[in-house]
C-alpha cells in the first residue's frame, strides 16, 4: 500500500493581523503586523504532513477566480503535494486575529460544492477530515475503512453530520470546544467516541496538554511543552500541525505507540504557536526533531 494521505476539507485563504485597536465606525487604524498564507484544517494538517515529508493528496473545493488562481499556483509549488479539485464558484476567505492562546476568526465561504471527484481509497495509507464536504468525508472514510486504510477526524467542532460520520473513524482528535458542545467533560466525550468505534479517541486541552484512550481502555495523558514567557504569538493553525504531525509519524512508524505519534505532534505545535500565521507556521523536519531531542518524554 502506498504510504501516502488523503485529506479531506475546506480550503482558504487566511489573513492573520495584529493590532492594538479594532476600529468601528468611520474609523482607520495601522496593524503591527500580517501574514497571507492557505487556511482551513485539513488544508493545513495535509501540508503539514507534506512539509513534515509525506506525499499528500488534498481534496479541496478551489475557484477559478483570482484567490483559487493564487491557490492552485501557490500548491503547485510545493514538494509531495497534489491538489484533487472539486469546483466551488467562489474562494473562501478567513481574517483572524490572534490573542496568545485564543484567537477570533471572521469566515466567508462557499460551500456550494460542484460533483465529488472520484478517489480510490487503495491508493492511500490514511485519511483525514475535518468535517467540511460532509458528504465526501463520509464516503471515503467508508470506502476507507472497508480498504484497511487509517481513518482520522479533525473535530473541532461538533457538526449536524458528525454522528453519520463517527463509526468510519479510526483516530478522533477533537477539541474542548467539542466536549462544550455536547455538554459533556472531556473523560466522557473519550467514552462517547468509543462508544461510536473510536480505536483512538482524544481530546485536545490546549496548554494543558491531551488525554486519550486506546480501544475504550485506560485514560492516557500527555502534557503540552512549556514554552517561555511570550513565545505563543499565535496559536492558529497549531491543533491542524498537531494532526498532520501525527499522522506523519503513523504513516512512517504504524506499529508504534500512539504515544509516540502524539508526542511527535506536541513538538511540532510547540514550534507552530510562535509564528505568526497558518501555514507559514508549519515547521521543517529538522526543527521537530531537534525539538523532539529537548523534549523526549511521553
């Protein structure tokens, strides 16, 4: 099988600012700074794993007016990554500001997608979704699962199609704002997911770290690097390194423990919340790796 990734989503355009003041009204004001770079979560994660040294397939819905021009040249420059288009009729934008380890996005998008492109599941050697194209997600995640192929879900967020989509899925990573929704603490909602036929069921707590379980067994828990006094300029786009990091290291080492993927992952985040923007805040190979050296526990 080929040791290559899928990933399923929603592609943007971000536009990450600082500044000191938000005007209202009839009102200017001068930013500090910016950054303009390709967004959305499965986006991200996949050129994550791409930049991080596996070959990538993104699935993403992509104009043809002059920001899906930008996309599509923009992908084409990069190593391991192909771009499998679905047809929207315009580009998506996101502008998002951050504030340490929050951040506030405003969103336009379309999400009037054109056909599904045609996938062969067997081609791959994991999947992921973020829960965008809901209806593509669900049917290569079971194409997936019916191929042996890994299934991962980005869950950011609870959605209307996420229960549909729950029992195609191998690796469930999802967030606190995941478990608000559901009204449930993050010790249930790893139940609630093996419940569903989650092998993997985590929950991101942000600077305190993860917890997770294996096939409905014991609660595990890594703790999140310590980072200096202001060095976490931005913290978007770091939960999407955080998946496309993981799944970098199952697609090279699946036997390993997931412990070892997660703690993987945790170094490449650590580096991601002091840069500012999204995908210019994914990190080289060498970088992780020296990070990893610094901070090997599990």
């Amino acid at each position: 099988m080929p040791r290559k990734i899928l990933s399923i989503g929603h592609a943007y355009i971000d536009v990450t600012f600082v500044t000191d003041h938000m005007p209202t009204g009839d009102e200017k004001h001068v930013g500090q700074d910016y950054a303009f770079c390709m967004g959305g979560n499965a986006m991200n994660a996949g050129l994550t794993s791409a930049k991080l040294g596996v070959r990538t397939d993104l699935l993403m819905p992509v104009a043809d007016d002059d920001l899906g021009q930008y996309t599509q040249f923009h992908l084409g420059k990069l190593d391991n990554v192909t771009l499998i288009k679905r047809r929207v009729n315009r580009s998506s934008l996101s502008l998002l500001l951050p504030n340490g380890d929050r951040r506030a996005i405003v969103r336009v998008r379309d999400a009037e997608y054109g056909p599904v492109p045609p996938v062969d599941m067997r081609r791959y050697f994991a999947l992921h979704v973020d829960g965008h194209q809901p209806a593509a997600a669900e049917k290569y995640a079971r194409d997936a699962k019916a191929a042996g192929v890994l299934t991962s879900l980005d869950g950011g967020s609870f959605r209307p199609t996420t229960d549909a989509l729950l029992p195609f899925i191998d690796v469930a990573v999802v967030s606190e704002r995941f478990c608000e929704q559901l009204e449930l603490t993050p010790a249930k909602t790893l139940n609630y997911l093996a419940d569903k036929g989650v092998k993997i069921a985590a929950v991101t707590l942000g600077s305190k770290g993860i917890v997770w379980k294996e096939n409905g067994g014991k609660t595990r828990k890594l703790t999140a690097i310590k980072l200096p006094k202001g060095a976490v300029v931005d913290s978007s786009g770091a939960g999407d390194v955080f998946h496309g990091a993981y799944l970098t290291s199952y697609v090279e080492n699946p036997d390993a423990d997931w412990a070892d993927h997660f703690t993987f992952a945790r170094s490449a985040s650590a580096l991601a919340v002091q840069v500012l923007g999204t995908e210019i805040s994914i990190p080289d190979r060498s970088a992780v790796d020296e990070m990893m050296k610094k901070h090997p526990n599990k």
